[in-house]
C-alpha cells in the first residue's frame, strides 16, 4: 500500500489542472488555518471560455485558414467544416499515455488536423496549456474572493498514467514551462473568438523553446489519488474502504483505499492491487451511439457516411446526455432527422458487450480490494462514482453487478461523488452535479504526493 493524505505541506498556493480527455477543468489551492475542503476553489474557466458549463470547458482545439481556434470556438468552427475533412485535436491522452513519450510530442499531427503542417503535438500541447494558462487568469480576475497573484502559483496536473516522478514530469516540466511563456506573449490573443494566427502561435512556441525554464511545474498527481484526496476532504463520513470508479470520456480509472491511522489523523492507503486504468469510458459509448443512428440513416454512399460519422462524432456526447436524461435522443443530418430511445441502445449488443467488459474490470478491483484490506469483520465498502460517467444510471448497475461478482455485494454501498458531501469554498450548489468531474482537479490539487512514485504499476485492460 502506498499512503496518501491531505495536508498543506509544500507548495501555500497552487494550481492544478485537469485536462481531461472531454472537459478541461482547473482548481486553486490556497492555504488556510482550518479544514482542507475550505482550501480549494473550483477555477471557473469555463466561463471565461465562454462554454455551456461554468467550471468545465471542452478539451478541443481546431486549425482553420491560417488561425487555431480553443475550446468552444473550435468546436463551433469544426461543426462548421464537418464537409471538407478537417478534424479538430480532441484528446491528448493517448499521446501522454505512449511508452515513449519524447517521441510521441515530436511526431507531427495528422494533415486532417493541421493541413499547413506546421504543428508536432507539443506544439499543439504547448498552446493549448498556453490557453488554459489564459482561462485560469481570468477566471482568477473575475473572482474577487481569490488572492490576484495566484497565477505565479506551482502547477500540478492529474493523469491517468502511472510514470515515475522523474520520467513523466520532466517531459511535461519542461512543457508547462514553454506553455507559461507562449502565454505571457500571445495573452488575450489565445481567447480571442477567431482565434490566434498559426504565425504568432509558431513565433511563441520558437521563443518558449530557446528560454530557460522557470519550474513552475511541481508534479503530475494521479486521478484515482486526487479522487481519494477529494473523498478525504469532503465526504461528510468516511468510510474505511472505499473503491473509486472514475468514468471520464477517454478512459475508467478504478482504486481502491483504506483510511489508516496516521500521526495527524487517518490517512488513506491506496491498496495497489485494485487499481486499473481502462478505455470502457464515454467515448465508447458515443461511439455505440453513433454507429447506432449511423445505420438508421441508411447512407449509401461511403463519402456521404464519412461526413455523418465526423458529424455525430463533434455531437456524440449531446445526443448521450439526451438519451439518458429524457430517455431518447434525435440527431439532424442532411436535412433528414433520426431518433434513438434508451431502451435500443440498451438492448444492443454492443452495449451490452461494454456493460460486461467493464463489470469484469470493476469485479477484479473490488476482489483485490477485498483480498488485501477489506473482509476480515463486519466492515462496508464504499463504491465511489466519480467522473462523468457518474451522470449514467447504468454505472450504478455495473457497481453493483461487479460486487456481486467479486462476492461483496452485501457490503457494499453506492455513492455517486459529491452527494450529500460537503462542497468546496464557494462552489455554487446549482452546480453540485458537476461535482463528480471537478472533484479530480480539486483532490489533486489537495493530494500529498510523497509515496506516489514507490507505488506498483497499474493493470492496464
Ligand atoms: N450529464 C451527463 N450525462 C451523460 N453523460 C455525461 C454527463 N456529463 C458528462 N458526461 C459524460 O462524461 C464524460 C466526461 O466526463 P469527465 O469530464 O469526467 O471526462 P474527462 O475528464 O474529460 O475524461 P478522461 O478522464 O477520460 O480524460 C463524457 O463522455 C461526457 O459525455
Ligand atoms: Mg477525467
């Protein structure tokens, strides 16, 4: 087990940032006399992104005539040339996931994505940070009750991946570093509706290469760890075990804990065994989703098919929200429209398929859990659903089914993130079903960091 608690140690102020695979999220750190819950502060970046969601703002950036768009605008602008082959950059996760990850930052994005061939994918990641670095000082302007010279502040960032300390942050060390510079020349320009021209972004990106790097990178923190810190922060009654299954758009990460006594109050040990990172996520079911509509609109000709899938693909994660909230979802193509109930999505294979593939990953979680901490008396296990995938009723389902399989089900209770927990400084509580995306960028912001690198590597499925 490797030991992880909640305390201010280090760094009095700091920024961490979540970009995940859908949403980029952001959160503050600033040191205080009392609870830990009261020393986080919810970034509203997507405000001043300008996105539907106040604290969430789509991970996307899109390269049209000459100029790079961020955010909503690319997304808006990639609507608009879903016709012409162009795609828009939509997740780094795969390329911070390679082995190698010198080489993947080096390789060129695809044509589809940059067609001036300008841009290798630390340049695209380089400005993207840039740009997030511009949302976070404005949504630090905007908010009154924040100290104005935070954004000097050491940055953190959650992962997915399990590197060691020294490997993973070098790389992207040296990239926030070149990231904080781009920002500082380019500014406002990066928020800008139409964009920043591809000639100053390229001009930037030379100069933040050749400087020296300034450090502001204090450490990449691990999702599951900064849903544990979240848990060990503002969940009202803490259990003693507790399994995390964080359903983001690009992948589920699942941990288990157990909250040991420590010298300052009890901490929670990661039981490494349980943990596991795996692509069962959002995507995937958008991509069932949209296959699902595909055949309905019976296209014939492959052209014609290729330019509904890159449609459905940028509306995928509206249609899922609609399906699961009202029960159907309709999308509009070519003047024609087609409709999706719950229930036919439900009863599609492939669904089903995902359903069972993702019950066997949470199952072998719950029984390292169960082998290694948990068991041994009368205790309860809490499973956490956290992420946005906490929103789909049908993972309540798969937490469920998966303790039966691991023979737990009599002991375990279903939490969603954030119900009934307590909510950080100044969240607004309109907002509390955000919560469970957020809680990543907040934990990790709030985690402690010290044994994270003595930990195993994670099962990858
Ligand atoms: N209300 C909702 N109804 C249905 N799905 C939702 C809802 N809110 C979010 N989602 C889905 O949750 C996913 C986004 O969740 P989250 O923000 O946790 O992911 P992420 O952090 O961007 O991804 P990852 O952690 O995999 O990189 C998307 O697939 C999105 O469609
Ligand atoms: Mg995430």
């Amino acid at each position: 087990m490797s030991s992880l608690e909640t305390s201010f140690a280090g760094a009095k102020r700091r920024i961490c940032l979540d970009f995940g695979t859908a949403f980029s999220k952001a959160s503050a750190f600033v040191e205080i006399e009392g609870p830990a819950r009261e020393a986080v502060h919810a970034l509203a970046i997507g405000a001043a992104a300008g996105a539907d969601h106040p604290l969430l703002t789509p991970s996307v950036m899109f390269v049209d005539q000459g100029r790079i768009l961020f955010g909503p605008r690319a997304l808006e602008r990639a609507r608009a040339c879903v016709a012409v082959e162009r795609d828009p950059i939509l997740s780094f996760k795969l390329i911070l996931a390679a082995r190698d990850i010198e080489q993947a930052l080096n390789l060129k994005v695809r044509p589809s994505v940059d067609p001036t061939g300008t841009l290798r994918y630390r340049d695209a990641l380089v400005l993207y940070l840039a740009y997030l670095d511009q949302l976070i000082l404005a949504a630090i302007h905007r908010d009154e009750t924040l100290p104005q010279d935070l954004l000097g502040a050491p940055r953190r960032y959650t992962s997915p991946i399990w590197r060691t300390r020294a490997e993973g942050d070098r790389a992207m060390a040296r990239l926030f570093d070149e990231a904080a510079i781009v920002s500082a020349r380019l500014g406002s320009m990066l928020l800008a509706s139409d964009g920043a021209s591809i000639a100053q972004c390229k001009d930037a990106l030379d100069k933040a290469q050749q400087a020296l790097g300034i450090g502001q990178l204090e450490a990449g923190v691990f999702e599951a760890h900064a849903a544990a810190a979240a848990y060990g922060a503002f969940s009202r009654n803490a259990r003693d075990f507790m399994l995390v299954i964080d359903m983001g758009a690009g992948t589920t990460d699942i941990a288990g804990f157990a909250l040991k006594p420590g010298a300052q109050g009890p901490v929670l040990a990661e039981v490494a065994g349980a943990r596991q990172s795996c692509g069962l996520a959002g995507d995937e079911i958008d991509q069932i989703i949209s296959s699902l509509l595909i055949e309905k609109f019976k296209l014939k000709h492959r052209e014609d098919q290729a330019v509904l899938w890159r449609s459905l693909g940028l509306s995928a994660r509206g249609l899922k929200r609609d399906l699961f909230l009202n029960g159907k979802c309709s999308f509009l193509h070519a003047g024609a429209s087609r409709s999706l109930q719950l229930k036919e999505l439900l009863r599609s294979r492939r669904f089903k398929e995902f359903c069972a593939a993702l019950t066997a990953a949470c199952a072998i979680s719950m029984r390292a859990l169960h082998t290694n901490a948990f068991g041994q008396g009368n205790e309860r296990l809490s499973i956490l659903l956290a992420g946005g995938g906490a929103n789909l009723s049908f993972l309540r389902d798969v937490a469920a089914d998966a303790a039966g399989q691991a023979g737990v089900r009599a002991q375990a209770d279903i939490e969603i993130f954030g119900e009934n927990w307590y909510l950080p400084n100044g969240f607004d509580p309109n907002l509390a079903n955000a919560f469970p995306q957020v809680a990543i960028a907040l934990g990790g912001a709030l985690a402690t960091l010290t044994d994270e690198p003595m930990a195993a590597e994670p099962a990858t499925s």
